[in-house]
C-alpha cells in the first residue's frame, strides 16, 4: 500500500475499524441529523473525492483538462447543510462535496457527471457548456468561479447589499429577501488586496446601519500551492475585527463544521451583518495534478493531512455510531467509486465545442432589436448611416477650444446656463434622471456622486430628487464600487457605477475582465451582471491635472471579450450612447463601459468663442446602435477618423481646409468596442483618404485597431494615423508636447491630400 495514497490510505483504515455496538441514529451528530442525514453528507464527500481521482486520471490519458481537486475540503459540505437553497453561493474553486450535496438538494440526479461533464470541456456541460471547469448550478443558486484568487468576494458584497435593496425598492431579486450570502475562499487569497478591500466594505456597510447578509467561510489548508500559511495567521488577520462576528471550526470533524456552519448562517440572517467562518482544512494530492508536493513539502507535513483526511474521519463517526459498519461502508465506497469511474468514461465521448461562434455564443448580443427599441418612445430608431452637419448656431451660446475646452474638478454643470441647450455634462445628467424616474431598477453610485453631485458636476441633483437609496456615495476603492455593481447587476438592478477617472480603473480591472466579462461566458448565460460603468477619462483639461488625472490609456478595456467601450464627443450623442448602453444591459446582459472626455464636459463653442455649435439643442432625438458611428459632411477628398477630444478637433481642422478647396469629411467612431466596421469601411472607400486622429497613445491605441479592421477588408487608399505619444501625461504645459494636437491633424491632412488620391 502507498501510505500517500488518500485513496488506498483510506480503504485500509476503514478496514481496520472495529465494529461497535449499534446506536440509535437520533443521537448521532449534531442536534436536528439523523444517520440518514450522515450518510447523506457522507456520500456527497466521497464522490467529490472519486471525482477528483476520476479527473487526474482523464488528465493523465489526455481526456481531461482541469484537474484542481477539493480531496481535504469535503468538510464544506458542512455548508450545504448549514444554508437554504436559496442562499447563493460563491464558492471557493475546493468545494466539490458541497456543490455535491447542494445540487442534490435542489434536484439534480448526478452532479458528478455535471463535475465532470467540466473536467472534459464538454459542450452538454450544464453550467459553461464546455468553456471552463467551474462549480456553478442555476436551479442550486451557485454562481460560478473560476481559480481567479478572491476576485469573486466583492461581487459576494455587491450581492448582500441589494439583497435588502431590492426588497425595499420593490425590485425582482431571483433570492428571497432573507437570504444570506456565502462567499468561500482559500487561506491564501485571504491575503489578497480584493480580498481585504471586499471584507473592509462589509464591515464600513454593516457600520453604517446597511443590512450587508454576507458569511465569508476561509478553508484553510495551511498552505497556498507551496508557500506555508502560518497556523495563527487567519484568526490574527480577522478574529478580532470589530464588526464582523468570528466562527472557528474544524473542516475535518463533520459534526464540529455543521454545528458551527449552522450558527454562523444562523447569525447571519437574524442579524443582517458580515461573519466570518474559518473552516480549517487539509490539501490532499498537492495542489492540482502537475503539483507533486513533496519536491517542497517533507513527508511529516503531508502524512499530518493524510491522518486528518475528513472522509475518514466520517467514515470512523459513521460506524463508531453503529450507524454503518466498516465492510457496508467499504462496500459502498466502491459502488461510487465503480460509478464514477464509469461516468468519467462516458462523458469522454460527450461532444465538445468545435466552432468560434459556439465559444463565442454567450458574449454574443442575442437581442438587437429589442435593445434598439428599449428607449423612451420619442426616440426614432436610426437604420441607416447616420450624417450630421456640425450642431447649428441654435444650438445655444458656449466656449470650446482645445486649450479652453474643460474646466477642474468641482466645477459647476452650467445647470442655469441657456434652457434650450445643454452640454455633454449636462446631456449625460438628463439622461441619468430620465432613466432614473423612467426605470425603477437603476441604480447610481461611485465616489463623491451623491451629496457632491460628481466631482464635474455630472451627477448633480440626482440624489435629492431620486433618494439616496438610488443615487449613493461609495468607499474611496474602485474594487469594492465594480463589485457592488456586480452583485447588484446580478440581483436584477442595472447599476450605472461611476469611476472617477479613467486611471483608476486600471485598480481594479479584474472585477472587470476576470468578473463581469466572464460569469456569461462561464455559464453559458445562465447568470449575468448588467452593467454601465461610467468613466471620465482622456486628457486635455486646462489647469487641473497630470497622469492620473488626465489618462488616455483604453487598451486594457479595448481587450475584454465581449465588453461594450462607448465614447461620445457631442452631447446629443452622450444622451443616446448612455441609453443604449442601459438598454443593452437590461436586455443582453452586456456590461458597458462610458468614457466621458472631461475637457468636452462644459463644452459649448466648436468654431469661435460664442458660436455654440458644440451645445445641443435640449432633447435631441437622434440615437446611436452599438457599432454605427456618426458622419459628419460628405467631402470626397479625405476621411478623418476621430472619437472623442479628436472630434471637435478634426471638424475645426476640415473646415480650414474646405477654405482651400478640399471635401473632407469626419468620422466620429462613438463605439471603440466593437468598432463601427461597416461604418468605417463605407466612409474610407468614400473618399480613398484617411487619417486616424487618434489622442490614445500610439503603441496600443486605438488606431492601431482602426488601420488593422482596413487592412483587414483589403483597403488600398493611403492611410496615416498621427496619435499622442508613448508617454504618460505631464502636469502643466507639457502635456502639450505629448498629446495629440489639432495642428499635428492638420499637418497630417495637408500631407497626406498633397500626395494625391491613391
């Protein structure tokens, strides 16, 4: 026998048992489970264990692709039995004998193939449908985590938080109003900055008297892959944390852990407040099937986990009960494992995905038109191209240069200025307070958006006229502000979260790549988080600034799967994009990102200081699908491509040169993901000309992308592109020499009409 072997370790121990007298099952366990109930939870820890043996042997054979076991963990079961299965669970990526038992509750005949349906990334998997091993059930209320450390315990906070929200806002929620929030973790990610940043936003809610239902449960192994977690250590971060109740349980003694587990869910949903559970735990075959841990561990330390096996340690309680005795229960432990064996083989042969577009199915927008047509009623459907001239001198007074064309933080909305125009700011205002009164189920928060009203003045006012149950301030932590707009996305609230600056998002980009932009993917749409994540951003402010202020990095964004990045230049447009980017998270699912320039904010010249061609006329019907951009005149000779601070740039740039005798037209892109394509082609073959004015910087802007989707279509017109630079923003006037400038569009232009047409 290998004595390392957890499986052979495990039959010659229970064969070796003696064989007590019987005891009546009522008095076996804690209060309230009976010996069904043991045996119950016994099974559900063997045949997460049998899957984790079945999964190294399919990634041995070359049939199998994941192989991260929970052998150690089977304690977790603990909490199947300690919640309702209506509480939702996000769960530790070692948590087999819970997902198990839990899928058993809620009806599910053999969870193990659906395990391992995961295992072979087949397409009849029930959750991912074949894109990732996850433990996710809808019909079990688990929503699925990947192996991405911690990332899912501020979507767990978001998700405690509207649990009560909703319930007060008469907004559908799919949990019961008294539902507790589980969120499980490993010992090591109990270190991380989302884990740390997530818990401390509980604690700060539930101080502020806001019910925060959320039992956070630490499986501690005492070892994360192979650096050792000191014994101490978990009860010295956060046993004595004020406002946030400690459990302690051993994970290995199931009685122990179903006593415990049951008291902290219990304190839960009685008191409405954060717990923490620290489950202690052991890690049996190493960390993942590659792992072979004795080449960092010695061999005292594995054989110490080895004799805390917790599936022995029921297996001794079941027949120191009389409740089984050791040869009914071997042979029942080789039923399941006979079982399991054959399950895995014959999922083998399920199908896999075998095409792009079946991969890609989730992250695809299923509903067009009815996001077309989720729009207030005097909004006209735009199907063709859309064309505009330069906004008319009706437009309303104003000022814009790009030297003059923003003003700094703490600045006013213009909200008295001319009623029958309005700014970007303003645009974006109005459009925030239609869809707050026109729709129940957003909501808007960041920080400083409430009582300040935005540190532009863009969120003014909306606080006192929609409450602050709708409109409210958040901690000083981008992590924790995108986690309550996942939770809340994911409870039937469509949250328009605000990022103060576009430099800071990059803080907290995870909850953005590794959460929002996956939970589809990963369950094949069976859960979503709905979102519109407005981000001021870009540079040019006059006076106020420096890099993280005046950022122009998109890339990071440009590169989610699946992720909508909106861009407006004019207030018209502003006023459009936002609704369709609500539109399509209430219908799609589709998490939005709105990057707001802050210099066009208060914006109302284009041409001369008090022409106010940049202001728009209050109400502007016009509207923007996802992927169509807007035209601005109809020239034949050049093609300038351009978003956001490049817009009005460029529109000053064409119409010096339509002095001299040249037509030239400009694209305002509107949409950076996905880029307006059909749009972009028509407009370049239009004129065989084009130049990129691009203010991202040059290596991974956004131009790179626009010259590529040309190329890729076979264009043979000339094509230039003038950007900022490779450097982050300077305060002060040097930012001049490294941001993209209307004379470098201008000089670009004359160059490139001076060629000749191509």
């Amino acid at each position: 026998m290998n004595v390392q072997d957890p499986d052979q370790r495990f039959r010659a121990e229970v064969a070796s048992l003696p064989t007590p007298a019987p005891v009546s099952p009522e008095h076996v366990g804690p209060p309230g489970l009976t010996g069904p109930d043991l045996l119950e939870m016994f099974e559900a820890q063997v045949l997460s264990r049998q899957a984790d043996l079945a999964a190294r042997r399919l990634g041995a054979s070359g049939r199998g692709f994941y192989s991260i076991g929970s052998s150690g963990h089977e304690g977790n079961v603990a909490l199947s039995v300690a919640t309702r299965i209506t509480d939702p669970v996000l769960p530790h990526y070692r948590s087999g004998a819970f997902f198990v038992h839990r899928a058993r509750r809620a009806g599910i005949a053999d969870p193990v193939r659906d395990l391992l349906l995961g295992v072979v990334a087949a397409a009849t998997d029930p959750i991912s449908g074949g894109r990732h091993k996850v433990f996710g059930s809808a019909p079990a209320n688990i929503v699925p985590q990947t192996s991405t450390i911690a990332s899912q315990l501020p979507r767990a906070v978001g998700l405690a938080f509207a649990l009560d929200r909703a319930d007060r806002l008469g907004v559908d929620c799919p949990w019961p109003a008294d539902a507790v929030v589980l969120c499980s973790f490993g010992d090591a990610s109990a270190n991380h900055s989302t884990a740390i940043g997530a818990i401390n936003t509980a604690v700060h809610t539930a101080h502020l008297g806001v019910p925060l239902p959320a039992l956070f449960v630490c499986e501690d192994n005492g070892i994360g892959i192979s650096v050792p977690t000191p014994p101490d250590w978990i009860e010295h971060a956060y046993g004595h944390r004020p406002g946030l109740r400690w459990f302690a349980a051993d994970g290995c003694d199931l009685c122990d852990a179903v006593t415990t587990a049951t008291a902290a869910v219990d304190w839960v949903r009685a008191h409405r407040r954060p717990a923490f559970l620290h489950l202690r735990t052991v890690r049996l075959f190493g960390h993942a099937g590659s792992d072979v841990e004795n080449a960092y561990r010695d061999t005292a330390a594995i054989e110490a986990d080895l004799a805390r096996d917790p599936v022995a340690a029921t297996a001794r309680l079941l027949v120191a009960a009389g409740i089984r005795t050791p040869g009914e229960l071997l042979d029942h432990y080789d039923r399941l494992a006979e079982r399991v064996a054959a399950t895995a083989e014959e999922v083998c042969g399920e199908p896999k995905l075998t095409t792009a577009d079946s991969v890609l199915a989730p992250l695809a927008s299923a509903h067009p038109d009815r996001v077309r047509d989720d729009t207030p009623s005097h909004r006209t459907p735009v199907a063709t191209s859309r064309s505009s001239e330069p906004p008319s001198k009706a437009a309303g007074p104003g000022t814009v240069t790009r030297n003059e064309s923003g003003s700094g933080p703490d600045s006013d909305s213009d909200s008295d200025s001319d009623s029958d125009s309005e700014t970007l700011a303003q645009a974006i205002n109005r459009t925030l307070a239609e869809l707050l009164a026109r729709d129940p189920d957003v909501l808007v928060f960041g920080e400083d958006v409430a009582r300040k009203g935005g540190v532009y003045g863009v969120t003014k006012g909306l606080r006192k006229r929609f409450g602050a149950r709708r409109v409210f301030d958040t901690l000083l932590d981008e992590q924790s502000i995108l986690g309550t707009a996942l939770g809340t996305g994911l409870a039937g609230f469509v949250p328009i979260p605000e990022i103060q600056y576009l430099a800071y998002v990059h803080n907290a980009l995870d909850q953005l790549r590794g959460e929002a932009a996956t939970l589809s993917f990963f369950s094949a749409g069976r859960y979503r988080n709905p979102m519109v994540v407005r981000i001021a951003g870009y540079a040019y402010q006059r006076g106020f600034g420096g890099h993280f202020h005046n950022d122009n990095s998109v890339a990071a964004l440009r590169d989610i799967p699946g992720v909508v990045v909106a861009s407006p230049s004019r207030p018209g447009d502003a006023a459009a994009l936002l609704r369709t980017c609500v539109s399509a998270a209430r219908t799609d699912g589709r998490v939005c990102v709105f990057l707001e320039p802050i210099a066009l904010y208060h914006t109302r010249d284009l041409y001369e200081p008090g022409d106010g061609r940049w202001a728009a006329v209050t109400g502007d019907p016009g509207r923007v699908p996802i992927g169509r951009a807007r035209v601005y005149g109809d020239g034949t000779d050049l093609t300038i491509v351009a978003f956001a601070n490049s817009v009005p740039m460029s529109l000053r740039v064409a119409r010096r040169l339509g002095h001299r005798g040249f037509g030239v037209r400009v694209l305002d892109l509107c949409w950076l993901s996905p880029l307006p394509r059909a749009d972009l082609v028509r407009h370049a073959e239009a004129t065989g000309r084009v130049l990129i004015a691009d203010e991202t910087r040059r290596s991974g802007g956004v131009s790179e992308s626009v010259c590529a989707a040309l190329v890729d279509v076979g264009f043979t017109g000339a094509l230039v592109r003038v950007t900022s630079t490779d450097c982050f923003v300077p305060l002060g006037p040097a930012a001049t020499t490294v941001l993209l400038s209307e004379a470098d569009i201008e000089a670009a232009a004359r160059e490139l009409l001076a060629r000749g047409r191509a």
